[in-house]
C-alpha cells in the first residue's frame, strides 16, 4: 500500500494515487472478493485523513459561493459515510468508495493555483455587465475556456450566477444573461436551491420535445400529494451539477448555556475535563453526574460542554430523557428528535431501525450528547452515537451503575459547600443585596441544604424585590420550612419544596394560577400564545405573567424560536411541584378545563394550517369545547411551515392526552390536521401512533368517515414504512367501509392507494385493475362537479384523475405499452401544471422521460429527463431529484451510454443517502453490479 502512503495534503501526487486504488475496487472487483477490497477500502479510508484538512481549507475559501460551500460542505459530510454494521458488505463498500472518490477528484481539481469560486463569478459578472460574451446562448465550453477552469469549477459559477439573476435560462434551456446584473458579491438568501439544472443545448431538430415549458421560478413550497419523503433542501452532485443548495442543517449547538452566576465546580471541572480529553480510548466516552434533584448535575454538564465546545466537530446535541409527566420520555420520540437534527427526511417507525439510523448518522464526526435526566442505563445505551471520538455526558438523579461496564466515568455532584452557597446567593441576588446580615445569608444556605435550584429561587426573589430584605427573606423560608426528613434524598426533596413553596406563595395571584397550570399541561414547553390560551388570557397578559414566573426562578429560557418568540421550559422539580400545587387548589373541572382549552387551541391553529398547506384534504368538521379567539399566529405557507416545525415536539402529547382523557373528537380531529405535517417530515413512528390512537377515537366517537380517513392515510403511512402487506390490509378495509356508505370519493382513493401500494410492493400487474377502477370513479366525480359549477371540486377530481394516469403509465411501461404511457403522462403533466401542482407535474415528467425511452425516442427522452430534474432541482424536493436522476440514468443505460448513466445514479445515491436509507441502498446495490440496472 506505499503507492498512496505520504505526502502533504496539498501534494498534487496523492490524490492521483489513492484514486488508482480506489478505481481497483469497482464493482466486479468487490463482487468477487469482497473482504479484501474492504480492507483494501480501510487503508484508503485511514490515508484520506490526510487531505480533509484541504477540503477544509477550500471550504473556508469559499464562503462566497453558495454552490461552491454546498458542494464542500456535502463532500467533508460524506467522506466518512456512516453505514450500519448490519449492511450488507458489498452496499457498504459501494457507498464508502464513491464518497472518498468524490472529495479525492475535488481536491486534485482544487491544487494550486486554486481560484476560488467566488473570484471566478465576480469574472463573469463584469464580463455580462460590460458585454465581454459574445450574444446568443452562453456555452458551458466557452465560458470554462475563458476563466481557464474545468468544466466543473465552470458548472459551480454559473449554479451561483443563475441563483442570484445574473444569468436566466431562456425556454429553450440556454443560458443567456439575466434580467438583474450584479457587479458585486451576491448575498445568498434561503436556505434552497433554485432553478439552476445543467447548461442544455438547443434540442436537435425533431426531438419531439420542443413544446414542453421551461422551468418557473424557484420555489421552495412543496404542493401537492408526495408519496415518500419531501425534504426541502437539494445538493451539489460530482459531474452532472443540477443545484447549488444548503448542505443540510447547520452543525448543531442544542446544549443550553450555562448561567452566568455559575460558581465553583472547578475541581469537578478539572476532572471531568482529563477524562474527556483522553486519547486511545476505543469507542465512546461516557461522563455520568448523578446526583438529588436541584444539585445542578445539568448546569455542571452545560459548563464543561461549553469549555469542550470546539473539539467536537459534529457539534453538540441534548436531550431531556424525562418527559412532560415525569416519566421516561419514549426511545422512539429521542432517536426521532436527535436523528433529526443532523439529517432530514425520513424517519422509520422502528426503534432497532431508527438506532441503527442514529448510530450511522453520528459515524462520520465525532459529537458531544447531553442525556440530561435519564432513568436508566438501557435508556442511554439506546441512545450512544456510534463511531469513536464522541463523547456522551449523562445526568440522573439516581446512579445508574450499570453504565460502569460501558466504559463511563461515575461522577457524583454533590451539594455546595456553605462558602460557595453563599457566593452563588450573592451573585443571583445581585450587588449588595447579601452583606448586610450574614446570618440570615447562612440561615438561607442552611435551608437550602447547598441546592443551587434552591439557592437561584432565594437568589431570584431577593433580586425581584428590592423592598425585601435578606433577613426577611429568611424568616419567610423558615416559616414555609419542611419538616427534614431521616432519609437523604427525602431531605434534600424537602429542601427544594421549601423554596419551591416560598417562591410559589410569594406570586401575584394570577401568576401563581399560570404557574399552576403550566405543571398540568401534556408539552414539552411552551410560550406566549399557547399559555395564553390554556389559561385563558390575552397575549400581553400571558407574557407578562411568563416573565414574572422567569424572573421568579421557577421558568428558564428554552431560547428562541422565528415563529413562537420566546419559549419557556420549567424545571423538572418546578413542573412536580406545579402539578401538585395544581392538584391540591382546584379542582377536577378546572385542571381538565386547562388541559382542554390547550387542546383547543392546538386543533385550530392545526385545522389553520392543514387548509392553508393541503386544501384538497378532505374538511371534516371541527368541535370545540373553548373555541379560541385570537388570530392564529401565521397568514402565509412560510410562516404555517415554521408554526408546525416550532411545535412539532408537541404534537404527539397533544394527541395522547386527548386519548387519555376520553376526549375522542378531540383526538381524531388533531390527527386528522396534523396530514400537512406527517406529510412533509415523514416521521413514521409519530405517524402511526397517532393514526392509531385516532382512529380508536372516532370508533368511539361514532364518526364512521373520520375513521375511514385516518385509516386511509394510515395505510399511506405504513406504505411509506414500507409495510406493504398491513398498508394493503387498511386499504381494503377502507375500500370495504366507503362501498357500505356510499361514499365515490372515499372508494376512488382507497382504489388508487391499493394500486399506489400495489406498485410499491412491486407488482404491477395487481396495481392495474385498482388503479383503472380508481381512475373512472374520479373522471366521474369531476365529470359532475363541472356540471354542477363546483369548480373547486372539479379542480381536485382533474388532480385525482391526473395521479391515477400517472400511476397507470408506470403499470403500462411495465407491460411494454409505452406508447399509452406516453399518452397517459403528456395528459397528467397539461392537467397537473394547469392546477399547479408542480410536484406531482414533475413526477409526470421524470416518467415520461422513461416512456419516451420505452417507445425509441431517445432525444425526447433524455430531454424530459433533464427537464424532470431541473425542475425537482428548482423545487428543492430531494426524494424526487433523486429519483428522477435515476430515472434519467436508466434512459442513457438503455441506449448503451453507461458513463453518465453511472455518474447520475452516483448523485442519486449521494442525495439519497441523508434522506433515505432504502432508496440508497438500493442504488448502492446496483452501481455495484457490473451493469447498474434495476
């Protein structure tokens, strides 16, 4: 192995010689003998270490050029793929050896003298301005050729210049300059792609294609029915560039901050830091501070997180393994929440597949976890990142010493010494407010058993009155004093409720009552609007009382969020303490009236944004005990989307505490407006519990078409989760169901999602007769919507009818009708643009492409297919530019051109790998056979 041994990472010779090595392992290579190319691929993978840092440096360089940083950004994620031992060798290597050939071919196009991509558009940008270009269409040659750079560096600025309006293409395809010149930097907003695709020649005469419409404008709204995964992002591919796009999410920092009065530790600190900073150890590295509730085990993590903040390039995640009512928060809910915050898309229902998904997302860098509250050691195995260097900081109340066989470092936080009790009482109260009676200051210490919780309440009363005095302050904790207890931890309980009580009867009235509701209700936080309505308030007033209850030491900051402002957490103690509280003043009625005047509100901002994001879903009726009365807090798409990611942590509470109450109406009528929701984020676990739960509830309830609904798109669900035979089983039942009311339109959709899922499963031929059925009944119903003047009805039967062909078109492709599919899809695409669908229109598209491959037209092949993937490319939506890419691979392999069928399906396996695991692994599997066809 000394041919790729060596060298500097700016050395121009490795990256030559590590890609001979690589072009050893190809597909039949790795086919015959597997584990030595394997190991072959581990040697590779140890040398390419060496040239990251250049990849690192380039993508510092070009942080002007949103193309140019996407595609680095893409290229260090990938390096590094993370794939679960449980794979099959030969995918695992696939993928492996394409993700290091990528960076290696960057890099060595990238030697000095390197220009940054930026500097090259700037270039362009006079050039447009000045008239440098010669008139007509600009050509890729020409303009590679003139900046003297590769095609691909040359493919990056113009992806930059059509993003900004430098450069425009014209109905033909071409590049031509833009109706806005900028001489100057262009400022990158949004975080998706736009309508950039590759530079397309004028189409040969005779193509057969010369009709069809250049893409609109970029436009990142997903619309439309999406059967798999929508993410709104896109990438950078190697060859063929369609797209400059964010990389994903940022690199995330979810660890709050410690507090500013944060006092001593420094020893602790000191410890903990070594153990962290040690090398050689094999596998993760596991802190776990244990200690009674209030000690400040969280804060101590938060602090020695932030002193470790840049040695963990995969950044820093958290989560609260506590839920709302005080139990262990659901495995499923965590691996969903945490796998979501380093990769979109998709999220399987199943706990072994989402922690085999978590374990291969978190192998490419190492990251720091924060597993605050946990329960026991099996909760927080569940949750270990996979790959070495990360390092997993846990906080319980209780020792869970089984971890000490995983490797973990058992480290108990013990209560303040008197000195530095004091100190931390000083510094919350603020200036001068402790010197003047240090008896009472140690009476308060002494009352506070040295809990910094306790000690920040005292701390935050004395800072909020002024007019109150120390030694007042201490008269009253002694008055509201528990009685100590034996027990250890019964005594330190008892210390917190002493301040916990203090603090509570110390509120005006109606803050006491807000404080009381929130340890009532089922989320995980919550803010102005939704405290507002559970407790029956105007906006202002609930702020008012959200900062009193802050200013109390009872909330903390859960930080910012664009859409819901501020967002309020309280403290697992305080939330106990709430809930008692709660329970001992009022009464069942009031504590139920609460909950449900939350309920209500969560079900009308839903409905708000499941008819503004999915106006075709079907309406069925809305009950409300409460009916809320302030606006809902969104008028646009943009601002709905953002409401439901800001509260999509809630959701599931919402829907388990409707069901646990009995409120049926409630439970089904919020899963049947969370469809917008489900429908962009794919969270199949939450998908199908909720559908589940709500569709016991509308039995119970005795509303036969809500039941029929959710378990129509529960069978879409579970399609999506690929459990065929029960999506097929929840399809007949419904088909069964609608027949025995009557219901046309219930009937024609549970036909097409038969022969949708048919299809899915693989079967084509049992997929037609559903489909054709669905199909009639749909061309009906719009049929008599049109003579009835129900123009909206009619627009939803031509959409329905327009899927129905599209998914029929793909049964006659299969049977070798290509001529019909032609048809079919030329019909569905008119109908579908005519709407303005422009998802479900370029579905239509990418499948005609491969019908015009069917029937002999090469040419409008490959140009539908382009077309197909400028416009996914345009829409951000990264399922479909995958799948059209692939779509538009098996177009060239099927006339004998396997160089760019291979390199497409290579950018198909590269967006498919972030946003679904099944897709890659199948595009894995085939480029690894000798010829990459399905």
């Amino acid at each position: 192995m000394s041919d790729i041994s060596g060298g500097d990472g700016d050395d121009p010779g490795c990256p030559e010689r590590a890609l001979r090595l690589l072009r050893s392992l190809g597909g039949q290579h790795a086919a015959r003998s597997p584990v030595v190319a394997a190991r072959h691929l581990g040697t590779v993978r140890e040398h390419i270490r060496r040239w990251l840092p250049t990849a690192h440096r380039r993508r510092a360089e070009a942080a002007r050029s949103l193309a140019d940083r996407a595609r680095w950004d893409a290229l260090i994620a990938a390096t590094v793929p993370a794939v679960d031992p449980g794979e099959p060798p030969l995918t695992h290597l696939t993928v492996e050896r394409f993700a290091l050939r990528d960076l290696l071919r960057a890099i060595r196009d990238s030697r000095p003298p390197y220009i940054p991509v930026a500097v090259l558009a700037d270039r362009v940008r006079a050039g447009v301005a000045d008239g440098t270009y010669p008139p007509g269409p600009l050509r890729l040659g020409y303009l590679a050729e003139h900046l003297g750079v590769s095609l691909s560096q040359a493919r990056l600025v113009i992806a930059d210049l059509l993003t900004e309006g430098t450069l425009r293409r014209d109905r033909g395809g071409c590049l031509v300059p833009g109706a806005r010149f900028c001489p100057g930097p262009a400022v990158m907003r949004g975080a998706a792609g736009t309508a950039v695709g590759p530079v397309v020649f004028p189409p040969p005469a005779g193509a057969g294609m010369s009709a069809l419409p250049a893409p609109g404008r970029s436009d990142n709204r997903v619309g439309g029915v999406v059967h798999g995964p929508v993410v709104q992002a896109g990438h950078i591919g190697s060859v063929h560039f369609h797209a400059p796009v964010a990389a994903g999410p940022p690199v995330p920092r979810q660890v709050p901050p410690p507090p500013g009065t944060f006092t001593d530790r420094t020893a602790d600190l000191e410890a903990l830091t070594v153990f962290a900073r040690q090398t050689g150890v094999a596998g993760v590295r596991i802190v776990v501070l244990h200690g009674v509730p209030g000690v400040g085990a969280s804060t101590l993590a938060a602090r020695l997180l932030e002193e470790l903040r840049e040695e963990f390039p995969g950044g820093q995640l958290y989560a609260d393994l506590t839920g709302p009512d005080g139990h262990p928060a659901g495995t499923g809910e965590l691996l969903g929440y945490l796998l979501r915050s380093l990769h979109p898309g998709e999220l399987p229902s199943g706990i072994r597949e989402r922690a085999a998904w978590w374990r291969s997302a978190t192998a490419r860098q190492p990251v720091a976890l924060l597993l605050d509250h946990a329960h026991t050691a099996d909760q927080v195995r569940t949750l270990l990142p996979g790959g070495p260097g990360h390092l997993v900081v846990v906080t319980s109340p209780r020792l869970p010493a089984d971890l000490a066989r995983d490797g973990a470092l058992l480290h108990p936080v013990t209560p303040l010494a008197p000195p530095d009790a004091a100190a931390l009482l000083a510094r919350i109260a603020g200036l001068g407010r402790t010197g003047g009676d240090p008896g009472a200051v140690r009476a308060i210490v002494g009352l506070s058993a040295g809990l910094p919780l306790a000690l920040g309440i005292a701390g935050a009363a004395l800072a909020a009155r002024p007019d109150q005095s120390v030694t007042e302050t201490a008269a009253a904790l002694s008055a509201t004093a528990h009685t100590a207890p034996s027990d250890r931890d019964d005594r330190f309980g008892a210390a917190v409720n002493t301040f916990l009580d203090h603090a509570h009867q110390s509120l005006p009235a109606p803050a006491a009552r807000v404080y009381r509701t929130l340890g009532l209700l089922f989320s995980h936080d919550t803010d102005t609007e939704l405290t507002a309505a559970a407790c029956d308030l105007t906006p202002d007033e609930a702020r008012q009382h959200l900062d009193t209850l802050a200013r109390a030491g009872l909330l903390h900051h859960g930080g910012g969020d664009p859409q819901r402002g501020e967002v309020f957490v309280l403290h697992t103690a305080a939330r106990a303490h709430a809930r008692r509280a709660a329970e001992e003043s009022g009464t069942a009625g009031e504590r139920e009236e609460a909950v449900r005047r939350a309920l209500d509100w969560y079900l009308s901002v839903l409905t708000a944004a499941e008819r503004l994001l999915t106006p075709t879903h079907r309406h069925l009726p809305r009950t409300y005990a409460h009916p809320p009365q302030a606006p809902v807090p969104f008028t646009g798409t943009d601002g709905a989307g953002a409401w439901l990611n800001g509260h999509r942590d809630n959701f599931l509470p919402a829907v388990r505490a409707a069901h646990g109450l009995g409120l049926h109406a409630t439970c089904w009528q919020l899963v049947h407006a969370l469809w917008p929701h489900l429908r962009l984020v794919h969270d199949y676990a939450l998908w199908i519990e909720a559908h589940t739960l709500g569709r016991e509830a509308a039995r119970a309830d005795g509303h036969r078409l809500a039941e029929r609904e959710l378990l129509n798109t529960l069978g879409i669900g579970l399609r999506g989760d690929a459990r065929h035979a029960e999506a097929i089983t929840a399809f007949d039942d419904v088909l069964a169901l609608a027949r025995e009311d009557g219901d046309q339109r219930g009937e024609a959709q549970a036909l097409h999602d038969l022969g949708a899922t048919r299809l899915a499963a693989d079967d084509p031929r049992a997929a037609r007769p559903p489909l054709q059925e669905a199909r009639a009944l749909r061309a009906a119903l719009a049929g008599n919507a049109a003579a009835s003047g129900d123009e909206a009805g009619a627009r939803t039967f031509r959409r329905a009818v327009a899927l129905s062909d599209t998914a029929l078109a793909q049964v006659d492709l299969d049977a070798g009708a290509a001529r019909e599919a032609v048809g079919r899809l030329t019909s569905a695409r008119a109908a579908l643009r005519e709407i303005g669908d422009r998802v479900d229109a370029g579905r239509a598209l990418a499948w005609l492409g491969r019908a015009y491959a069917a029937a002999g037209d090469d040419p409008a092949a490959v140009q539908a297919g382009e077309r197909a993937v400028d416009e996914f490319t345009a829409l951000g939506v990264v399922r479909w530019h995958a799948r059209s890419l692939e779509l538009l691979a098996l177009t060239h392999q099927d006339a004998h051109r396997p160089a760019p069928a291979r390199e497409l399906l290579e950018q198909a396996l590269t967006l498919y790998t972030p946003v679904s695991r099944r897709d890659a692994q199948r595009i894995a599997t085939r480029l690894a056979a000798p010829d990459p066809r399905p």
